[in-house]
C-alpha cells in the first residue's frame, strides 16, 4: 500500500515543524526519515499514523484519503521509542491486544488469536517469552514484542518512530539487520524514523533527509551517500572537510590540486567551498605528487581496523580530517607530530550563493 | 569472620536513622496503643464482650464501617476523574483548584462539620430545597456519608494524580493504534495502570473516615441507634467515667481498621507483584 503525503504542514505555537512537505512512499518499500532532532522527521510520522493532525495537507493510503480518518481506523502498525508495552498484561496479551479489541463480531476467536500470536511471536524468535511480564525482558526483546504487536492487526503500513534508539550499539545494529530480513518477508510499506545515518544507510530501501522540516534529499541510499544534494546532506552523513576552492570551466582547484566539476563547465573564476570525506583524502609520508598539499599529523587515532588522522595544512586553521586502513597506515611509517602530505581524490564543490547545485 | 558481620553499607547511616525511627515510632505509636491494648487486657471477657455487643453500640459499628466505606467509594469515583480533570486539561482556575483539593486536610473539622449543618439543615442554603423532594440530610445518616465524604477528598487526588501525570502517553497512542476506541483504552490499558493507586487512596480514605469525628458529630445530630459513630460512643463513654467500655471498643475498631488495611494492602501487593 503506498503512502502519498500531499502538501503536509505542521507547526506548534510559532515553531514549524513539518514545512510544505510532499513525498510518496511506493508499495512494499522500506525507507528511512532521516534528520537531526527538531528537523520534523517524527513529526512527519505521526501525521502519517493520524497521531498529529497537519495543519494543512492530506494524507492518502493507495490513493484513498486518509487525513481525517482517525488512528484506531487508518490500519497503520507503530513503534515506539520506548515500546510502549502494556505493562500488566503479559507479553501474549500485548500481540493479542489489537484482535481482542475487535467488535465482537469481526474479532477471531480465542484459538485463531491464540495460534495468530504465536505465530507472530516465532516470526520474532521470542515464542518462549509469550507467558512473561515486559519487564522481564530486555530492551531489544521487548521491541520485538513491541513489533509483533503492531503485526498483529496486519497493518497497510508500518511506521517505526527511532525504534532502536533506546537499545544499545550491539544489539542495535543485530536488531536493525534482522528488521531489513523481516521487512523482505513480509513486505509491508514501512517508514523508520531515526537520526543515526548509519543505521538509515543500512537498513532502507529510501532515504529521506529532512532538516528545518523540509526535505533535503530523497534519493536510495548509495545516491544520498555519495552524491548529496547541498552542504547540509554532506555533513549530516558522515564527517566532511571543507576547503576553499576556486571554479574554473569545470576544474575545482584546491591549494594545486586539479579536481573535475563537470557540474561548473562554463563558469569562471568562482569561489566555493570543496566538500571532501576523511576516506576520499590520499596521505603521503613524502612528496610523491607535486600538487599534494603539505600537513603535520597533530592527532593519531586507532578506531579498530581504521586509522583517523587529524592534520593541520600549512596555510589553514582548520583542520583536516584523513582516514585510512591500519594497513596502509603501518606501511607509511607515519607517526603523531611527523610530515604528511595529502591529496582529495575527489570533492563536491558548493558556491555560496547556490546552496544547492545541480546534482 | 567478624568483618563480615560489620558489614559496611553503601549508604551510610542505617543504626542512627533506624534508631530514631524506632524511637519515634515507640514514643508516639507503640507505646500509647501498647498502653490501651494492655488496659483492654484488664477486663474480663463477659464485661469486654457485653460492652463491645450491646445493641447501641453495634448499631454504630454498622454506621461507622458501612459509612466510611460509602464515603470512601464516592471518593474513589470523584476523586479519580478529578485527578483526571487536573492531570488531562488545561483551564482557568485549575491552580486555584488544585489548591482547594487539601483543604479538607487543613481546615478544622469542626468547621467543616458546622458549616456543612449550616448548608443541610433544612432551612439552610441547599437543605431547603432538597427538602422539597423530601431529602433530609442534616441528622440522618446519609448527614454522615456527606461529612465523611467531604474530609477523605484528598486521598484518591493526591495518590492517582502522580500516576496518572507519570502515565505514558505512548500507552494510550499505543492502544488507539491498535484499533481500540477510547473506552477500551480506558478500561484495558489506564484502569489497570492506575489500580494500585486507586486501591491506595481507597484505603486511605476509609481508614481517614474510620476515625473521623469533628466534623460529623455536629452533623449527624448523635441519634442512639441510628446516627451514632463509633467514636462518638468512645467518647461519650470516657464522659461517663465508663473507661473499660470506652477501651473495649476502641480495640474492636482498632482491630477491625487493622484488618482491613492489612486486606487492602495484601491486595495491592498482590497486584504490583503481577504487573511488575
């Protein structure tokens, strides 16, 4: 069932949390909100849900207009943050919560609930825990059981507000891939909310960055990745150096470095700001390259298999940030406080009064 | 071996503060009601049964626990959508209400009680016209269900309202999107989460009216056999020089307050032992 968001504002008191927002979210598909705190990605999600009425705007399901139908009757699934389990009823009692709030004469009776639910509980891998209380599970647990309860009604979509964003790094990252294996068995149009980008990047078929309640970029992860759509995408995903540049008929100069702009074929002599990622830039323990730009090492840090670097250029306050293999790191012999040189292999030129360049 | 008898606590301080409490607790609870149990004790077993059953008396025990339990379950209906009125909504003057919630806690019995008889008697304010329908309320027992009503109001408020300000909006999102209406969630998902609070205020408020006594004596008119509390009797019976009779009563209520505190916080027990 896809999911059409027309035109959607929203603003509390003075604040605008969700800024003429129109997307559509195709059948069957998994996609991430992606944003900051306060970019209105939560926001969004609960008007989607009918938990938050929008200012202006309507809301369609496959079509059909769903804006004033209310959330017990718009057959969407939601996860919460904080699971939200019924705390006295036992973990069989939460699946079964929404067929046995059924009017009686749609509600299955007590053995097809009863087989429903574990089925339901097997799909989560957690059948033995139907006869516990919530609190006696852990967190990942009771966002599984939080999961198989929003299933339970077999929603037309799915919505997941930062579902993993309570558990810790570990089981996050178990949970967020076994989620992706779900969502390919059973198909439902889902919307996750969350600000991890990581965690958006792995998990989704979409990504949806949104900032200031707009959205920045729509795009499949890999795209919003690797080419982002204005400064805010690129620093938002990941770290990112800025360098001055200058633009010249499709060349990015930075210090001598010669870097293609096809983007700016025909434009002159134009001062802009190079976007460059830690793992795009080249470090050299001697001057191999004659455009390469000469730095001190001020910082090294070991992060597992990755080496961070942290250098100082020789006509920059700013620092720059390199990343590499350990391997490649061994083989240069380079150390806290030696000579380096670096080279960006590749940047994404923004000029300062074209926020968002054709890309 | 001896170290681990002394063993050091992570907080500090339990000897001096568990003396103290049971040094308080001695001072002003063990020992007064130790007294009077023992006093109870002195008396023969035909006098303290002839004295705890004769017909005046048991006609005020029925007053007494059938009173406060009404009153206590008026206050558990009230008291409970007040809490919810406070907690839930925003208008003018819910400060000023919330205020006024603890005045039955502050302000003399007495006055509660004489101004109360002023408004029911039936040529008082609300009694003249309740009059017409042939209600009276001033010197009758349902005189005393008002009384004890009005001087247990806090309980139920001030132990729902926490919970309910601490109850997860979440939960009720949770339970509507679930395809639930709004009586549902009520019922299956804020009953149960507010049960052990309801029970407690319960408790609170019929062991308050249990021992109430200002206020309802100016409005219950004293009437032997029919608006006549048990402390009252208490009283009256210290009046008369009758101190036996006044503390064999007195342990029957004291026994019987006992009980069924003890039954309600069983019950209560049990249910936060089930919802964890």
């Amino acid at each position: 069932m896809s999911i059409e968001i027309d035109h959607v504002n929203k603003h509390f008191r003075d604040f605008v949390a969700v800024d003429n927002v129109s997307l559509t979210f195709r059948d069957g598909e998994l996609t991430a909100l992606l944003g900051p705190s306060g970019s209105g990605k939560t926001t969004l999600l609960r008007i989607i849900a009918g938990l938050e009425q929008p200012d202006t705007g309507r809301i369609r399901f496959h079509g059909e207009d769903t804006t004033d139908l209310h959330v017990s009757e718009r057959g969407v699934g939601f996860v919460f943050q904080h699971y939200a389990l019924f705390k006295h009823m036992t973990v069989f009692q939460n699946v079964a919560y929404g067929l046995t709030v059924r009017p009686r004469k749609t509600r299955p009776s007590k053995a097809e609930i009863k087989q429903k639910v574990m089925r339901l509980l097997e799909l989560v891998q957690l059948d033995w825990t139907a006869h516990r209380y919530p609190h006696q599970l852990s967190g990942g647990q009771r966002q599984r059981i939080a999961l198989a309860r929003a299933l339970a009604v077999e929603p037309k979509v799915l919505l997941l507000d930062e579902p993993f964003g309570a558990l810790d790094a570990k089981v996050r990252a178990e949970l967020r891939r076994w989620l992706r294996r779900l969502h390919d068995d059973i198909h439902v149009t889902s919307v996750f909310v969350t600000h991890d980008q990581e965690e958006a990047l792995e998990v989704s078929d979409r990504v949806v960055v949104m900032n200031k309640g707009r959205v920045e970029q729509d795009g499949s992860p890999e795209d919003v990745y690797d080419h982002p759509a204005n400064p805010f995408v690129y620093q938002f995903l990941g770290n990112v150096n800025l360098f001055h540049a200058r633009v010249h008929d499709g060349i990015a100069r930075i210090g001598d470095v010669q870097l293609p702009a096809p983007e700016f074929q025909g434009y002159k002599n134009e001062q802009g700001q190079a976007y460059v990622r830690p793992h795009e830039i080249e470090v050299f323990a001697g001057r191999e390259h004659s455009d390469a730009l000469h730095a001190k090492i001020e910082l090294v840090s070991v992060v597992g298999p990755t080496v961070r670097l942290e250098l100082r250029t020789d006509n920059s306050d700013e620092l720059v940030h390199a990343e590499l293999t350990k391997h490649r790191f061994r083989a240069l012999g380079l150390a806290q406080g030696s000579d380096a040189w670096i080279r960006p292999l590749y940047s994404r030129v923004f000029l300062p009064d074209e926020r968002v360049a054709n890309g | 071996m001896a170290a681990t008898l002394v063993k050091r606590r992570v907080i500090p301080g339990f000897g001096l503060t568990m003396g103290f409490t049971l040094l308080y607790m001695g001072l002003v609870f063990f020992i007064p009601v130790g007294a009077f149990l023992l006093y109870t004790t002195t008396m023969s077993w035909d006098t303290f049964w002839s004295a705890i059953t004769q017909r005046q008396v048991v006609a005020s025990y029925k007053l007494s626990f059938g009173g406060s339990l009404i009153a206590a379950t008026i206050n558990l209906v009230f008291g409970a959508l007040l809490a919810w009125v406070l907690v839930r909504y925003r208008f003018p003057g819910k400060r000023l209400i919330d205020a006024l919630v603890d005045l039955p806690f502050a302000l003399p019995t007495a006055v509660a009680g004489i101004a109360l008889v002023t408004l029911y008697a039936s040529t008082g304010w609300v009694g003249q016209y309740l009059d017409v329908f042939g209600i009276r309320v001033a010197y009758t027992q349902l005189g005393v269900v008002i009384a004890l009503t009005y001087i247990g109001l806090p309980f139920v408020v001030r132990t729902v309202q926490p919970v309910l300000e601490d109850l997860e909006a979440e939960l009720e999102e949770a339970s509507a999107s679930l395809g639930a209406d709004r009586l549902t969630t009520i019922r299956r998902v804020i009953f149960p989460a507010l049960f052990p609070a309801l029970l407690t205020g319960y408790a609170l408020a019929f062991a308050r009216a249990l021992g109430e006594y200002g206020s309802v004596v100016f409005i219950s008119g004293n009437i032997p056999f029919r608006t006549e509390i048990t402390p009252l009797l208490i009283v009256a019976k210290t009046e008369q020089y009758d101190y036996h009779g006044a503390a064999a009563i007195g342990t029957v209520m004291l026994v019987a307050a006992f009980m069924m505190l003890l039954l309600i916080n069983g019950l209560q027990w049990w249910t936060s032992r089930r919802h964890g």
